[in-house]
C-alpha cells in the first residue's frame, strides 16, 4: 500500500514549533516510503480563516524544505460533499437540528452553580440532550445539527480496538453516549464542522497515516465513529506528544513569540528548527 500523509492546517494564525513537527514528520514518513505528501488548507470557519495566514504558511512550509505532491485542497471549495453526507446523516435519523448555547447546556446540567462538575468530551460539556427530538421533514439549514451518538454508536460495527489506534484510545462504541455526547456536526455559521470535514477529505485525499497531537485523541474516537457511520476508509492514527515551551506550556497559536516566521527572523535555518525539535 502506498503511504499517503498530509498536513492539514488551519489558516487562523501563525505556525509555531507544534505544527512544524507534526508537518515535517508527515512529510518525512511519505518520503522515507516513497509515498506521496499532500497538503489541506482547513479553511472552514470563514470569520478566522484569512488569506494572510495562509499565504505565510505556505512560505513557512516552504522555507522549512517541505513539497507538497499536489495542488494544496481547500476545505471552503468542499461544501457540496458535506452537505451531501449531511443529507445522507439526516435522512438516516441520526442528526438532529439544537438551539442550545454553551450556557443552556450549562444550565441543563446544573453546573457549575451546584458545584457538579461537568463531563467533559472532545468539544467541551457532554451534551445533556435537551434538543434531541428531531422534527419530521427537511434538514434546517439555519441551525447546529448535533449527531445522536447513541443511535450512531448502535449502527456502528466496531467493538474491537481499531487498527492503528492499539493501546492509545477505547473505541468501544456503548461508551460514546456517556464520553462523548452529542456532538455538532454541522456548525449554523458555516454548514459543517472539522469533524465531518476531516473525515471527508482524508477519505476523498486517500490518506493513508495521520500523525497528530496527543490533544485529539478523543477526536480521533469521533472519527473513526464517522468513517464507520459513513463507510469511509480508515487511515493509521498515530498521536504524538505535545510540543511544549521551556516552561512546559503548550504552544498555541496564539504564542506568538514562538510562531516559525519569528525564528526564521532571528536567523535561525530549517535545520535549527529540526533540531529543536529532535527530529
Ligand atoms: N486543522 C486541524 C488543526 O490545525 C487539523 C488537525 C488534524 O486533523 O490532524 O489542528
């Protein structure tokens, strides 16, 4: 099989040291097996994406040395796909469209004014439910759709440890409800979420390998849910360590003074920022 890996950010700031190891160990791993290296632009959320921060992303990936074996993919260019396995999800009774703010569901789950502290998923509180009674007829376009994970779970196949994920993440279905909840699958403001989209595009980009963070280990769960619910090919998971500052905080976009281009500033060279870190 060949290996085809990707590197898949999103334009809403500046790369920093995090994102230079999860793009060059993707881009070493297709080169070291004479495989191919693609590269996904996730450029969903129209109010942060901004053309400036692609545009130096693709200069720092540039200057650290990285090719890229096609044409980068942009998420914004894709919304026919997700809307179609929109459809497909709707039609199929497993989404249902939700109002709730993070506030209602804080309410809805008496926390944190009675000291409960709320179970926590992948994308915040565990949804109580509070919307989950789907109204007959067409998919509303103008609000949250959340899928019933309980229902999806029940349609799923898995039970055992998925490949690749051996070890590192339970995949056992029966326990969504409880760890991950209803979780939005289609966003109001821009028609879908990155957890649909990633599905959908490591599925339509032929991704064999994703390395990422140790952060998205529960999203990966989500993931293999979807593809399992949508029939999609599975790729190998492997999730790495976060990249941490001296003083063990991790790097955010936002931590500007560690972002790639303030290195290439100082005179440091793609081999200095390899060595950093440890690759
Ligand atoms: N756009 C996501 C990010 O920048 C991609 C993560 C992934 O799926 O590997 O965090």
């Amino acid at each position: 099989m060949a290996v085809v890996t990707r590197f898949a950010p999103s334009p809403t700031g500046p790369l920093h040291l995090g994102h230079a190891f999860a793009a060059i160990t993707a881009h070493d791993m297709a080169r070291a097996a004479g495989g191919r290296f693609l590269l996904r632009i996730e450029d969903i959320d129209p109010q942060r994406s901004k053309p400036l921060w692609r545009a130096q992303l693709i200069e720092d990936l540039t200057w650290l040395g990285l090719t890229w074996d096609e044409a980068p993919l942009c998420q914004s260019d894709r919304r026919a796909l997700y809307v179609a396995a929109l459809d497909d999800l709707w039609s199929r009774g497993l989404l249902y469209p939700c109002r709730c703010s993070r506030r209602d569901i804080e309410q809805a789950l008496g926390a944190p004014q009675e000291g409960v502290s709320l179970a926590e998923g992948p994308d915040g509180p565990v949804y109580p439910g509070r919307c989950r009674c789907r109204p007959e007829g067409p998919r509303p376009q103008d609000q949250h759709l959340r899928l019933n994970i309980a229902a999806a779970a029940r349609e799923t196949r898995f039970t055992e440890t998925a490949p690749g994920l051996a070890g590192e993440i339970r995949t056992e279905a029966e326990d969504y409800p409880q760890s991950i909840g209803d979780i939005v699958l289609a966003r109001k403001d821009f028609g879908t979420s990155y957890h649909l989209s990633v599905v959908l595009d490591d599925a339509a980009q032929g991704i064999t390998h994703v390395t990422r963070g140790a952060d998205l280990f529960e999203a990966t769960r989500i993931h293999v849910l979807l593809q399992d619910l949508l029939d999609l090919p599975r790729p190998v998971y492997h999730h790495h360590a976060l990249i941490r500052d001296a003083a063990g905080r991790r790097l955010a976009k936002r931590d500007d003074a560690r972002a790639l281009s303030k290195y290439r500033a100082e005179g440091a060279g793609p081999q200095d920022i390899r060595r950093m870190l440890g690759l």
